[in-house]
C-alpha cells in the first residue's frame, strides 16, 4: 500500500510523491470535497491542482466521481488507466458520499490491497481514510450532503487508516481553531488520532509509515 498524506496541498516534499510512481505517472485528481462550491470555484481549484501536479511531473487530469454514481465497474476500469490519485481538500462529508455512491469506496481498498495505485490526499482528502468521521462535525458542514446530495452523511470512514487523521493542526489556516477542538473531542472519547501541521506528510510505503516536517 502506497498512500501520500498531507495536512495542506501537497505539503512540503511533493518529491517523495513522485518517488512512490514505478510506471506512468497518470494522477486522476478527485475534487468531490469541493461539490459545494461554485461551479466558477470549482473550476478555478481544479485548474490549479492539474498545474501543480504536472509541475512536479504527473500526468494529471480530473474524475468526477458524481459521473459513475451507480457505476462502479466502469469506474474502476477507469481508475485502472492511473496509477495514482489525487484526492483534494474540501467538505469531508461530500466526499465520503460521493465515494459510497461511486463506489469508490469499495475500489479504492482493492487497489490499494494489491499495490495497482497511489493514494495521494490532503486535508479531507486523508480525514475520510480514518475509522471513523466523528468530531469532523466540529470543521466540516455535515448539512451539506443533504443540500447537494439529497442523501443522509455517512459517519464511518474508509478504515485504511487506524486512527483519525487530522489536518491543520496549530497552522495558519482558518480551520485551525475548529481542529484544535477536534483534537480535544478525540481525547475525551479516547480515539485515536495523528495530528499534522500544514506543510507535513504521512507517508506509508508498504509496512513503513513516517512523519515527514
């Protein structure tokens, strides 16, 4: 397994990204976190993922997982053509809907199972791997799955991860307060969690995982 974690964007050493690749460096970068946004937003932070990925030397180009909602085999043949991914930041919420709808979901954990893709996600991008979405309610409007899907938010993770994985952590960023109690929702149910500062990595390499400043 392969997975390339980062607190905010991609964090400080894009470099050991690109190092997980063995073969055709194609990245389908996944912006469903962001279905909230304005198709003009939307647009704008997908132009800018597509650029940075391909400055740092990957093929990128966008899957819109609201496209294969109730078709998951064609997408995971579509999914087989990349060996990486990129998942973005955004609402936490959205983005499990969206993979439950897909089927992403049950994909994702085969791929990565048998070693055929990269995981790289950042911010909800990684949150939505942990156990369990719990105390994200505190940063991420758990409503709008409603608002944009019409459907009930899901609270259980992908369980990839064992522990909860907290972004923006006592980092300039806006979401910084919420996180802090996040974290303190975590200790009072005794759950288990890794902070990350932006600009911080977790990279898992097979049985190996390490913090990367």
């Amino acid at each position: 397994m392969r997975l390339y974690l980062s607190s905010y964007g991609l964090g400080n050493h894009p470099e050991k990204l690109t190092a997980l690749f063995k073969g055709n460096k194609k990245v389908a970068l996944i912006l469903n976190a962001r279905d909230g946004y304005s198709k003009e937003e939307r647009q704008m932070k997908c132009f800018e993922h597509l650029e940075g990925l391909n400055k740092i030397g990957l093929i990128a180009s966008e899957i819109d997982l609201k496209k294969f909602f109730g078709k998951t085999a064609e997408l995971k043949n579509e999914l087989l053509n990349y060996e990486g991914l990129c998942v973005s930041g955004g609402n936490t919420f959205l983005l499990r809907r969206a993979m439950r709808e897909s089927g992403f979901d049950i994909i994702i954990k085969e791929l990565l199972a048998e070693d055929k893709i990269i995981y790289a996600g950042y911010s909800a991008g990684g949150c939505v791997l942990s156990p369990t979405l719990r105390g994200l309610e505190i940063v991420d409007d758990v409503n709008a799955v409603q608002q944009i899907y019409g459907q009930e938010p899901i609270w259980e993770g992908l369980n990839i991860l064992p522990y909860s994985f907290t972004p923006h952590y006592h980092s300039n960023h806006p979401e910084s307060a919420a996180i802090d109690r996040t974290v303190e929702f975590f200790k009072q149910e005794k759950m288990p969690f890794k902070t990350l500062t932006d600009g911080q990595v977790i990279i898992i390499n097979g049985a190996k995982e390490e913090i990367i400043p």
